[in-house]
C-alpha cells in the first residue's frame, strides 16, 4: 500500500488538468509545474527521509511523512490558486516519498538479493492497480464533485495508511548511531553511492525508464483530452488498460527468473521499449492519425516497464546492506528528477500532435539503453578498459 502512494497522488487527479487550467486561468505549463513541483518533492524528500529511515529506524520517519502528506492534501483541495497549489504540492510530494522510498529499504532489510526481485515485482502489482483505479475513480469525481474532491480522497486516503502502518507495521531495521546527520557524514555517504558505478548504471536505467513513463503520464491527458476529445471520465480507460500491461508484465516476470538472469531480461526490454518511443515518434509528425495508432506504442512502452522497474531497482539495491535507506533515497531520487524534467519538457511545449510526448520518451528510452550498456561493461573488464 506504501507503494501505491505515488501513482495514487499522480494518477487521480490526471484527467483534471486541462480542468484546473481552466480553472485558475492558467497556462498549461503552470498546471504541469503542479505535476513537476510534486515529482522534485518526491526526488529531495526522498534523500531526507532515506537518511532518517537509516538513522531512527522505519516506523517513525514514515510516520512523519504520512502526518505531512494528509495535512498538505487537505491544503490542495483548498487552495485559492495555481501558485498555491503548485507549492502544496511540492509539500506533499515531501511526504509521499516516505512511502516509497521507506517501503523498499524494508523490502531490503527483510529480503535477500534473490528473493528481492519477486518482492518488487509484487510492489509493482499495487502500483500498476493504482493506475487502473486512479484515474477513473478522479475522472468520476472531476465530473461529479469537482477537482477538489481528488485531494480530499488523497487525504482519506492518507488517514488510511497512516492507521494501517501504525498499527500494523513493525521495525524493520534498528536505530543506530552509525549513521549520523551530520550534513557532512551524509554527504559523504551518498558521494560513495555517487562513486558506485554499478550502482549508478542500474539506477540510471530505472530512472530514465520511469523518465518515459512520467512523460506519457504528463502530457496524456492533453494529447487525449484536448486533441483527439476524449471525455475526461473515459481518459483513465485508456489509462487503466497500459497500467493493467504494467501488472501482467510486472507478474510475467517472476515466470521469466525461471529462466534468464535479471541483468538478461533487462537486455531484451529495454530495447523494446527504443523501438516504441522510435514508433511513437515517427507517428508523432502526423497530427491526422488514429488515435489507436499512438495508444500501441505507448502501451508497450509502458508494459514494459513492468519487467524493468523490478529487475533494475533490484540489480541496483543487491550490494547495499545496511545503507538500504540512502540508496532507496538516491534510486528514487534520479528517478523522480528524470520525471520532473519529462513533465517540464512536456509543458513548455505545444501539444498540437503527440510529437512531443514521443520525442521525450524516445530521449529516455536511448539514455536507458546507454545506461545498461555500460552497467553491461562493467561486467567485463575487458570491455571496460576498452572504452
């Protein structure tokens, strides 16, 4: 459930974008920057709380986060303007991450290297279920309630968890004084992740990944909505099939360990998703085409991230014992920059064709190949010292 936090704070108040824009009298980029100021929420929050949950244990840090995210979702459905919004947001963000960051240092702390990938693969069933839901459940409510209702079911929703982990959820990993908040010893300690250059490439794999994705989340709903005039209580249909891709895929993979490596399965999808964005791209210059022609290559781009979000944050997480905080907190740190950049680009530009939208994940899905390449190298020293 703590993984669901991010899809579930993205995904539901998606078909009300094109709304608030209306709403507040507001530039599309402006309503984009409440999408990009909750993903660099996300991206620092998650180096505070990776930190702290390494520190004081899981329990309190996460509940911490949980307190914040509730009081800044009631903030969201009040505020009296974008500006506002956009910086609540941001805030919620901060507390959303707790969640995410948090629920994959226990899986570590619980977990050996092995097992891990079956138990992210489970994480993604939830957080591929979010998507599904989400959408339709914040398209109904935008057409029954208005937009402000999204942010009071986040805040139910927030109320929920908090209730669930406090009661429910146990330590999983105990305070220690080793590692100190000393800003400097902290610094020092994501500086060697930084130098951990397998650690970096599977990280940057996974995080340009979710790159692509965040852009086919940011500008959907416009590409959707504005062009081809989807309703917006129909737009999270579209949304919820490429989500329920993501879970079957993110299932197919515990069946595919029976028989390649992770490292191998990685190989193989990345460079499907390449071929996608290439798709999408080329489709992109044609603003006359189906809309079904475009939904294709999106739904194998984002499918397939249901085989390499698991395999990556696994192979990324292998060697990190007991600083599974901090490297949970820089994983998902690059993962949510990546996505605050894809949602930037997206805005400032001009939706008149999902030229844009395949551009950006074309970029994502070159860098992602590049980034395994290299994790690939290192592998063989050989090749290493060749290039």
């Amino acid at each position: 459930m703590l993984s669901a936090f991010g899809p579930m704070s993205i995904d539901m108040y998606l078909p009300s974008l094109p709304t608030l824009s209306r709403y507040f009298t507001a530039p599309h980029l402006a309503v984009q920057l409440t999408l990009a100021s909750f993903f660099v929420g996300l991206s620092l929050g998650q180096l505070f709380f990776g930190t702290l949950s390494d520190r004081f244990g899981r329990r309190r840090p996460l509940l911490l986060g949980l307190i914040l995210y509730v009081l800044t979702s009631a903030g969201c459905a009040l505020s009296p303007s974008i500006e506002v919004l956009i910086g609540l947001r941001f805030m919620q963000g901060l507390g959303a991450c707790a969640g995410l960051v948090i629920s994959r240092a226990v899986v570590r702390d619980l977990f050996t290297p092995k097992e891990a990938p079956h138990i992210f693969a489970a994480m993604i069933l939830v957080m591929g279920l979010a998507p599904i839901i989400a959408p339709l459940m914040g398209g109904y409510l935008l057409v029954w309630l208005g937009w402000q209702s999204i942010f009071w079911l986040l805040t139910v929703f927030g109320l929920f968890i908090f209730g669930l982990v406090y009661l429910g959820l146990r330590e999983t990993h105990q305070p220690t004084a080793e590692h100190s908040l000393v800003i400097s010893k902290v610094l020092r300690r994501y500086h060697a992740l930084l130098l951990d250059r397998r650690f970096m490439a599977f990280s940057l794999v996974y995080a340009m990944c979710y790159g692509g994705m965040f852009a086919y989340i940011a500008g959907s709903p416009f590409v959707f909505i504005d062009l081809y005039k989807v309703p917006a209580n129909s737009f999270g249909w579209i949304f919820g099939a490429n989500a329920l891709g993501l879970v079957v895929m993110s299932q197919l993979n515990r069946i595919l360990h029976r028989r390649y490596t992770a490292e191998g399965i990685l190989q193989t999808v990345v460079i499907i998703q390449l071929l996608a964005g290439i798709v999408l791209f080329i489709i992109g210059y044609y603003p006359e085409i189906s809309m079904f022609a475009i939904m294709l290559p999106l739904f194998i781009y984002v499918a397939s991230i249901g085989l390499v979000g698991p395999n990556a944050t696994a192979l990324a997480m292998a060697g990190q014992g007991a600083h599974a905080g901090g490297a949970s907190a820089l994983l998902g740190a690059m993962q949510f920059t990546a996505a605050s950049v894809s949602a930037i680009v997206i805005g400032s530009m001009v939706m008149h064709s999902a030229l844009p939208l395949g551009m950006t994940i074309l970029g994502c899905a070159a860098v992602a190949v590049v980034g395994l390449r290299y994790a690939r190298k290192l592998q063989d020293p050989a090749l290493l010292m060749k290039s």
